[in-house]
C-alpha cells in the first residue's frame, strides 16, 4: 500500500507500507509520527491517494490515528466540496465507490481530515487523485498567482509565521511530542520525522523565516546518527546551511547593525553558534576522511566568520586569537578579564569542598544505584537538557538542586548530598540562570554533542564518582578526564562536548555555580577571587 502526499508546488512526499494478504481485523493505522506528514500542507496543496491492491477490502482503512483533529484553514481561492465516507460505511454504501474526491473551493474551511482514532465515528476523507485548483476569473490559476506563504506550510496542525520565534516553538513541540513517545524508539518513525525536516528545509529556501527553527531542529534531534553515538554529517551540515540562511534573513549579517539592534535581534549568539557548527561539522567531516573539499570549506567559513565577528564594536575587545576562544561569559566580564576553558581546581575553593566531600555524593549515588531508583527519580524530577545526546536516557542529570529549590523525591534519596549543596552560597543562593547539581549518568557508547552556555554568567565543576575508562570531554581545544573523587572546572560558555568509548556507565556530580567574578546574582561574595577578578 503507498501513501502518497502531492503538493503541485513541487514539493512530493510519500511512504509506502506493505499490504497484508489477508485484510486484518483491525483498521489500518497510521502512525501518528505518520500522520504529521499530512499537517505539512495546506489544504490547498494536499492530495492523499491511497493505491489499494486486488482483493483489499477498502472497509479496512478505517481513518487514521492522530493526536488531535486535523483543522486546515481556509484554503485562499477555494470552496469545501468534500465526500466524506464514514468507518461503519461499507463499500456498498457508495455503489462499490469508495474513493471519492475532496475538492477545497473557494470561501470554506475545514476540518475535512481525521478525529483521533479514540472519536466514534471515525472519518475519512479518500482522495483519489491530487486537488486541481480552481480557475480565476483571469484565467490564471491560483496556486501559481501567489507566492508561497508561510501561512501556507503547517506542522502538526500549526501553521507557520513570519516570526522565527514561533516556528520554532511548532516544530519543538512536535518533535517533543514524537520524542517522548514509543515512536523514538523504532528507527523508521524517526526517519520519518527527518524527511519532513528536509522537506521544510527545502521550502526554507523560499521562506527564510522557517530556516532557523529547522536549523535548531536538525542539531538538537538529528545531530546523532540513528540515535548512537556518531554525528548524523547530512543532518549536521543541513543545519550548517540553515543557520547560514537565517543569518542573513534575520539581518544579522550586516554588520554595520548598531549595537542595540545587533543584540535585539540576538545576532551575538547567532555567529557564535554559526562558528561552532562549522567548526565541529568541518572538523568530524576530516577526522573521518569524508568530503574533505567540504570539510575544508566549513573549516575556512569558520574562521571567515570569526576574523569578520572581530571588526564589531561588541566582540572587538575581547581578545580572542582563534576561534574557539569564542565564549559568551566575555559578554558580561569587562575588558582586561581573564578568560580561561578550564580553570585550576586549586585556585576555586567550591572545587576542594567537592573533593572533601566525595565519599558522601558517593555513598548516596550508589545507594540510589543499588535501589535501581535511578531512572524513576530522574524521571519524576526536573528532567532537562535530554536532546544533548543521542537518546532520551544515555545523558540523564538526576537534579539535586535547581535553581535554590531542592528536588523532593531525589533529596529523600540523597538527603546529606542535598544538606551540603544548600550549604553552599555558590549555588543555593545565586541567582545566575539555572544554577544547580545533580547525578549525571552517561551511557557507554554515547555522546553529548557540542554546545556552548548562552545565559551567562557561571562556571562549571565536576566531580567524579563513578569514572570508567573511555569517557571524556573536550572544553574549546582541551581534553579533559575525569577521576574519581577529583573534582575539575571549567566554563561552560566556551565549546564543549563530550564521548564515551567505554563499556560502563559513568557517573558525576555535576554542578553549574556562581562564576566568582559574579557580583551580581551571588548574594555572598565569593571567596578569594582577587586572583581572577580585575
């Protein structure tokens, strides 16, 4: 059985699924990561043919699963003409003609799709072949007299805008809604899911608009290949390409912006993260000897772009030499600050209070291991940052404390862990952004893939408490390995990533705190910062 999607502005779709030889007893579903496909169109541009083989009883494609009613808006210069034919209908309710034709006309609305499949009856409209817009008065036909709308585009019921913002928001949320279902789990759905991103990124050519969220879309779902431990290249360079797009749709290519438009329009943490991506995408594309003319490209457009961000007045002190220097905690510190990746754990005094510490965090995680309470805490707790690795549990922070509030469940577990962090003003009373600690697991085999903080100012540390081989981590161009009951810090703000090639999970308490220099959101100053703090 093929399912085709049409769209006469060019952009096809389709997926097919083998019929049964036998009609089965339940009615054929789709998916509703399937079912999404359908929202991509506008009721204008969709057709949906179902090729139905000899012997197949058309009373067995009784409607389709999806997750809401399926409302398309008016359809610009057409009227509802649509033959509806219900579950309970059996061929020979309509003469042995099941297959009838939705036609939008002019003026009317739908919804002329599905119900979930819970609603009784279920609908479905059977459309034998693609929707033939209507003539104009003129002559001309309506799909080719405009021009390609973002109204025109929709995904998961929703409509896009011209606003980056909110087509972000819809495509986040119907992968999120995808992500945290069973759908993740089978390889096929998600493929599904990343040929819709393409076709959107398609159309991101004719509506900009759309190129930052696909962009964002692309690295935060699909940066991993079939949800392991390897960079998805295709996926990755897509995102390259669409970041480029938005740069300059949004204006922030210019930079003769000044510096208050400059930052409105968030164009700071746009060409940072534009650096990174080309640098992290060209860099893997060498290291596995693929596309090498490409790799370098990426390679040169990174270092273009960061020579060019250092003739603006915003970047122009912060002294950079090379490209992953790049970090956003220099957009608060004042010129003459010393920047640093990593930070000596002797001249921080929160990071000997960790390693002094250690058997505590150390005892409590391992009786939450050994009560396999792990995953239900997780879980039931403040669960955050999940897209940074492959699948939904490899990267899981067990939060202790977030933003100066305990977590109930987790602190029952680790009581003392929990006293001692709220004893520390670095973390239970600063008011920097997400400020806190928790048990992070990391699954053998997986990564976390490159990013840099955006929300300034804060530091990181970690320490470590169960620490097989083969994991480690990279902040800018250093490499970094964990040992247990050390403790190590660094600023997030900068490139960091992190892979593990060994065979045991590993386990950190990992906290994020108020950056010393901070006199701003710590309500206690730090201790000895003299040192670090012009």
């Amino acid at each position: 059985m093929t399912v085709s999607l049409l769209k006469f502005r060019g952009w096809p779709l389709s997926f097919q699924r083998a019929a049964p030889a036998n009609p089965p007893q339940e009615p054929f579903r789709l998916h509703p990561s399937e079912w999404s496909l359908l929202a991509l169109f506008s009721a204008a541009d969709l057709a949906m043919v179902f090729d139905v083989p000899d012997g197949f009883d058309p009373a067995h494609l009784q409607g389709l699963a999806a997750d809401a009613p399926m409302h398309l808006p008016r359809a610009g210069g057409y009227r509802q003409a649509a033959h509806t034919v219900h579950a309970a209908d059996g061929p020979a309710a309509h003469g042995q003609q099941p297959f009838d034709v939705a036609r939008p006309r002019r003026g009317q609305e739908g919804p002329w799709f599905l119900a979930p499949h819970s609603a009784s009856p279920a609908n479905l409209v059977k459309l034998r072949e693609p929707l033939q817009p209507e003539h104009e008065e003129s002559g001309e036909v309506f799909g080719r007299s405009q021009e390609l709308q973002e109204s025109d585009v929709f995904l998961g019921g929703s409509a896009f805008t011209t606003n980056e913002s909110e087509n972000l928001g819809i495509i986040y949320k119907w992968l999120d809604d995808i992500m945290w279902s069973q759908s993740w789990d089978h390889s096929s759905h998600r493929q599904v899911a990343y040929k819709q991103l393409k076709e959107l990124a398609q159309v991101s050519a004719s509506l900009p608009s759309l190129s930052f969220g696909v962009g964002q879309a692309l690295y935060s779902y699909f940066w991993f290949e079939e949800n392991g431990p390897k960079i998805h290249l295709e996926a990755a360079d897509l995102s390259v390409s669409l970041h480029d797009l938005s740069l300059r749709h949004s204006g922030c290519w210019d930079l003769s912006l000044g510096v208050g438009a400059f930052l409105g329009k968030v164009c700071h943490e746009r060409w940072l993260f534009l650096i990174m991506l080309c640098a992290e995408v060209g860099t893997s594309l060498a290291a596995q000897r693929r596309e090498l003319p490409r790799a370098a490209a990426l390679l040169q457009r990174a270092n273009q772009l960061f020579t060019e961000l250092q003739e603006y007045p915003f970047f122009s002190f912060r002294q950079w030499q090379k490209m992953y220097d790049i970090n956003t905690n220099s957009h608060v510190f004042p010129e003459g600050f010393r920047q640093r990746p990593v930070w000596p754990t002797s001249a921080v005094p929160f990071a000997g209070w960790l390693e002094e510490n250690y058997p505590v965090f150390r005892e409590e995680l391992d009786h939450i291991l050994n009560q396999s309470l792990f995953d239900s805490l997780y879980f039931m707790g403040h669960v955050s940052m999940t897209q940074f690795s492959g699948r939904r549990e490899s990267w899981a922070p067990l939060n202790l404390i977030h933003n100066r509030e305990l977590a109930v469940h987790a602190c029952e577990a680790a009581p003392r862990s929990c006293a001692l962090l709220q004893s520390r003003p670095e973390i239970a009373r600063c008011h920097a952004r997400d400020v806190g600690a928790a048990f992070a697991r990391l699954q053998p085999g997986m990564g976390i893939k490159p990013h840099l903080w955006n929300a300034p100012p804060r530091l990181a540390a970690h320490l470590g408490l169960h620490t097989p081989p083969g994991a480690k981590m990279w902040v800018a161009d250093q490499e970094l390995q964990w040992a247990e009951g050390k403790a190590v810090v660094f600023d997030d703000t900068y490139i960091h990533s992190v892979a593990h090639e060994g065979s045991e999970d590993r386990y950190l308490l990992i906290t994020w705190f108020c950056h010393p220099c901070d006199n701003m959101h710590a309500e206690v100053p730090a201790e000895d910062p003299e040192r670090f703090c012009p």
